[in-house]
C-alpha cells in the first residue's frame, strides 16, 4: 500500500474539509458513554484513509466548484455508515484484527460491537433525514439495505467453490460498491437535481467501488501482514471466496479438495495460497479491476472538465496503483 | 393477560386492516433467504398483539376517519423496526425466549441475529424513506437513535441497585415509549400536518408507552412463566433492574446484598423475588403505570371525539388491565 503522503498530495484541495471531518465525527458520535466513544474512537482513529469522504468531497466540487454544507455533512455520514458496516462485518466474519487494530468485538465483545454497530447507523439515519433531501434519502437508504443484502449473500456462500464470479461480482457491489455509487450520485443531486450526470456520477462510484473491492481482494492474497494490518489469506481462511481464488480453481482443481475440508489438515492453507499465487487468478482479476478502473473513468469524462474532476482521475488511478 | 378475544373486540373496526398487515409483513421481508426468512417468519408468526400497528391505524382514522395507504405502510414499518429491535435486543440481553418462543439468536446464532435485525432496520429505513414525508422520516429516524440510546443506558446499568427511578423512565422512553409516541404523531403528520395535533398524539404515544413498559416490568414480576411466555424474574436474574424492584429496595435492604452479589448463591434469586413481593414495590408501579394511564387518556381528549378515539381509549384502558 503506499504511503499517506500519495493521498496527502492527491486530497490536498480538500485537505481542510477532511481535517474538519475527522474532528465532527468524533464529536457526531456522542462522547457521552465511555465504552460506545470508546469503541467509536477506535475505530475513527484508525483512520483508513478517508477515501470515501474525498471522493465524496471532490465530487461536490465538480458539480459546481463549491463545496455546500450539505456536502460535508453527507461525506461525514458515508464514514458512518461505512464505519458501522465494518463493526457489524467483523461480528459476521469473525475478524479479530482490522488496520492492524484489534476489532470492537475482539477488544470490547459482541454486544458492545452490536450495540456500536446499531448507534451509527442510528445516528446515519438521523443526520441523513436531516439534510432535507428525499431523494438523498431514498438514494443512501437503499444502501443500507444493500449491505445487509451484501451480507447475507456472503454469510451463504462461505466455502462454495460452485459459486460464479458474477455472484463474487453482486456481493461487492452490495457490500462496497454501492454506497460509493450512492454518495457520488447525492453529491450531485444536493446541488444540481439532474438526473443525466447523477447517473454518471452513480456509474462511476459503482465501477470505482467494483474496482477498490476486487484490489482489496488482491492485496488479500499477496500482500504481507505487516501491509495488510491484518493476516495475509484472512478471506480464503474463512472461506469468503474472492475473485482470485474464483479464477485460480479454475486452472487448479486440487483447490476443491481443500477448500470443501476447509482446510483442516495441517498445511492446507499454505498449500492453497501456493496453489493461488502460482496459478494466473492474480493476474485475471488484476486485469477485471483495470477494466473497472477504465469503465470509471469513462464516466467521469462525461461530467466535464475541471480541477476537481482532474483529482477524481488521479485518484482513480492511484487506486489501482495499490497493487503495486 | 386477558385472551386474544379482547383484543379482537377492541381491533373490530380496524380486522381487515390488521390482516392485510399480517400478510404484507411476511411479504415485505422477503423471501429470497432461506435462514432470514425463517428467522423473520418465526419473529412475525409469533405475532405478540399487533398492539403497536392497531394503534397507528386507530389514530389515522382519529385524524380523519380515513386510513390512508401511507398510514397502512407506516404501521408495517414500525412493526418491522419494533421486531429488529427485539432481535438486536435479545442479542444484547441473551434471551433464550420470547413469547414462548427461542429468540432467533439461540435458534440460530448470534451472527443470523445481528444480519436479521441490520435487515429488518435497513428495510424499515428504505420503506420509511418512500413514504416520501421528510418530517416523517425526522420523526421515525428518532427513534432507532433512542433504541440505541436505551439500549446503552440499559447495559451501562445492569445490577447497578443505585439508578434512580429517573433512569429507569428514560430507558423506558428510549426502548419503548419513543416508538409508539414517534408513530402516533406520525399518523397526523401523514395527513393533517398540524402541530398542535401531532403533538398531542405524541404526548398519548409517550404516556402509553411508559406505561405500557412499566405494566410489562411489573408482569415480569408477578406473572407465572406459562403466562410471560418465559421465566419469571428474568429482568431481575439478569440485572436489569425495573421499577417494582427500585421501589422495593428502598423497604428491603437487604436486596442489595443479593444484587451486588448477582444471585451468585443458591436460593439468592427466590429470596430477592420474595422480599420484592413482600414489599410495596409492585404496588407503587402498579400506581405510577396509572398515572401514565390517565396522562395518556388526558392527551386523548384533546384529539377530539370519533369512533376511532373511543377504540383508543378503550384500547388504553385494557393495557392497564392485563395486571388484573
């Protein structure tokens, strides 16, 4: 992954507007129980990115050179939202580490990540309601429902080597994808309702989404868990079959054999990130994320030219340079 | 508790509408999942009285003997964020049964219950924003804010015998009396958007609720495990300290020691059940529940006189009658 310092230059317009972010979502997500601030803290601390509010951020700039009030407030949501599907996934995946950090439900336990969980989307919903905008409203809600979709789908499909790479497809649309589509097509209509350039902006969250979700994937397989923050091969351990491994049983058969025993004897998982990493299932779905990365920005080229969609290009492609 | 024949009475004007409800209910949670259609459909069948949508649809015909589409959806929708709240709620209190019923997390498991009730959440958000009245989606959105907010305080709470009867109100507004006060003034807001009112309708809505808990917290009391539909004292065993046994600590010292010490020896639960029933505790409940009664049935007057409102005042008399 590469350093901060590539999304420092790439956000340096909205550098202010994030520094501001940071600070109200701690202040958004009430101080007033110590063990739900806590939790909250955590996770906001552990920062990520911000990727999703900057793009949020940049799209409000391109549609009219301004950043509203609004626009900010809807990044701030977006990250709320996110940050609660993330405590809500880990409780489903059984995931004891994030970023690097233990998860509110390994550190605190399963209620509090419930109870953490539940508030921020709570609070979502009452910030969203409150930006005054019906069809912003319908637009993000779907999302939410999108996520529980998301996961249902996942939760039913741990180890089933039978699965499509269109199903693959589906759930990261549902569980990533969505609420980046989602937030760029609001951005949008906060400002100016057109339904043309929407839909654009919608499009090119998708694909972005798409790609981010299949780069994510990836980096899954290959990465080191020191990049990671989280052990190397977590997905494939859990059975969450990604599109890698998708394409990689394809050229290896002997893959079905260890993901139906779900790798229960010793050495079958080592043997299965070997079998992964010689096959081309990489490189496959290294090249569907740079489709996606192309479909991206065929869509931005349709919402004109300006510096803020100058960044958003930049931005997607330094997306698909976190595999290098 | 008085036989369903009671209620039956009661809801005559409104039967159709009821089973129309029913029916949409399991529609509406669809079917595409096996596992979380089960779980919702077991949550659903199990039914309780359909007390909350009955009195949504009582109070949208008060507003102009006219139930409309839009009052028949926001019932649906409240039912449907009243069982996600159950579901979550169970989580949090590990419940084993409800309604005589296994709660969906030990039929299932913990993770089924957290995806049931995110879906359950997320499906009410996406119905509640097509209702299309943002001052409606302000009002509802509230009240998941509350549940989460009762929720934390209920947890933060557990065997702490020095809450005041002031918490334990608040924690019932949160969990129960906000959704019902929130849907009561809705039902006005989708038709005659007047805030003298809605406001009333609030105001019925927050005094039956509390009432309606306190009657339920006195039940968990006195009520045999045939008639709760799960153990008695459970709110007790599990440290969650309500009214009656507020009261009763303050005339049986004594009660401390065994809720400091969490029931930790044989025959300290029966004990502490004895010493509550001996004491006043349930009958200073029973008088506040009252209070809130006619609190209620004062607020109910200023919503004018119709056939709907003599329902909704028959109606909260029986809530104060299922402690006969």
């Amino acid at each position: 992954m590469p350093t901060l310092m590539s999304t420092n230059i790439l956000f340096s317009t909205i550098e202010t507007e994030l520094k501001t972010l940071d600070k109200n979502l701690k202040t958004m997500v009430t101080a007033q129980h110590p063990v739900l601030y806590a939790a909250a803290e955590h996770l906001f601390n552990a920062g990520g990115k911000r990727i999703r509010p900057a793009i949020i951020l940049l799209m409000a700039k391109a549609t009219s050179n301004t950043i509203l009030d609004t626009h900010k407030r809807l990044a701030e949501i977006t990250e709320i939202i996110h940050t609660a599907s993330l405590v809500h996934d880990d409780v489903l995946d059984d995931c004891s580490t994030r970023r690097g950090l233990k998860t509110v439900h390994s550190t605190f336990n399963t209620k509090i990540a419930v109870l953490a969980g539940d508030f921020l989307f709570a609070q979502s919903s009452w910030y969203l309601a409150n930006l005054g905008n019906l069809h912003v409203v319908k637009t993000i809600s779907k999302v939410i429902i999108d996520f529980a979709e998301g996961e249902v789908q996942q939760g039913s499909n741990y180890f089933n080597y039978n699965m499509y790479i269109q199903n693959y497809m589906e759930k990261s649309f549902y569980k990533t994808a969505s609420l980046i589509a989602a937030s760029c097509k609001s951005a949008y209509l906060l400002n100016v309702d057109d339904i043309h350039y929407s839909n654009h902006a919608y499009n090119y969250g998708k694909y972005l989404g798409l790609a981010f979700q299949m780069i994510d994937d990836i980096l899954d397989i290959i990465g080191s868990e020191a990049l990671l923050g989280k052990p190397t091969g977590l997905d494939l351990k859990n059975g969450n079959l990604t599109a890698p491994i998708l394409f990689a049983i394809v050229e290896e058969p002997y893959l079905v054999t260890l993901i139906e025993r779900e790798f229960s004897q010793v050495g079958d998982f080592e043997l299965a990130l070997h079998l992964i990493k010689r096959s081309s299932g990489i490189q496959q779905a290294k090249d569907m994320a740079f489709e996606y990365i192309q479909s991206a920005l065929t869509c931005l080229r349709k919402l004109g030219v300006s510096d803020a969609i100058l960044s958003l290009k930049q931005l997607t492609h330094y997306i698909f340079t976190r595999l290098n």
